[in-house]
C-alpha cells in the first residue's frame, strides 16, 4: 500500500492539542485524517468512514477509553489496524485487556508516528 492520499487515518484524543499535533504529521506525510475527541466521536466516524485503515487513539480518556474504543471498533472491522498512544505508560501496562496494536509513549517523535504508521499501514 504506497499510495498513502487513499489510505484514511483516524485519530481520536481527548486533548485538543495533541489531536492536532497528531493530525498534522500524518497529513503532512500523505495520509486523509479524519479526528473524534473522545470515544463516542471515534464510534461514530468508524461508523461512518468504512475507508478508515487504522485507528491511532489515546488510551486514557474519560468514558471510552482507547481500549475499549479499540475492542469496539474490532468486532465491526477485524481488519482495522490499531496504535496506541499515552502519556501514562507504566499505568497502562498494568492494566488487563486486549492490545490491538503497539502503545507510543507521549511525547511521541513525529518520525516515531510516521514509521508506526507506515509498518502498520504495510503489514
């Protein structure tokens, strides 16, 4: 999968300014963005968007977390590729349930979220 303008990304965050952040690497490396500010918003666009290839989502948000966000979004999309993202990293290893996909620590490297992306993108 190389052309990256047809593959489409959402990317769900509770904290505005890392939702743009994480937007604007992504849209500046070739990929349609499409982002939800918490899990219900992230339900809906899926919902929406059949195209969306994968799901980069923040974990520790209040109602549906990007856990319980992820294991939703699979029972409808098995296919949908999932990452990670948090700034609690050692709270969330603890924590039982299913791991759809890596976890980046916050602050991620923009090149870390590129290369994430693309290895997920190309599996």
């Amino acid at each position: 999968m190389s052309d990256r303008a047809s593959l489409t990304i959402l990317v769900v965050d509770d904290e505005e300014g890392m939702l743009k952040v994480a937007a604007t690497i992504l849209q500046r490396a070739g990929y349609r963005v499409l982002t939800a500010r918490d899990g219900p918003e992230g339900i809906t666009a899926l919902r929406q968007n059949p195209a969306i290839a994968l799901l980069f989502t923040d974990i520790k948000m209040p109602g549906i977390d990007g856990f319980m966000l992820a294991d939703m979004a699979k029972v409808r999309r098995p296919d949908l590729k999932v990452l990670y993202a948090t700034g609690f990293a050692d709270e969330v290893s603890t924590r039982p349930g299913v791991r759809h996909g890596k976890i980046l620590e916050k602050p991620y490297d923009p090149q870390q979220l590129r290369e994430e992306v693309r290895l997920l993108l190309n599996a």
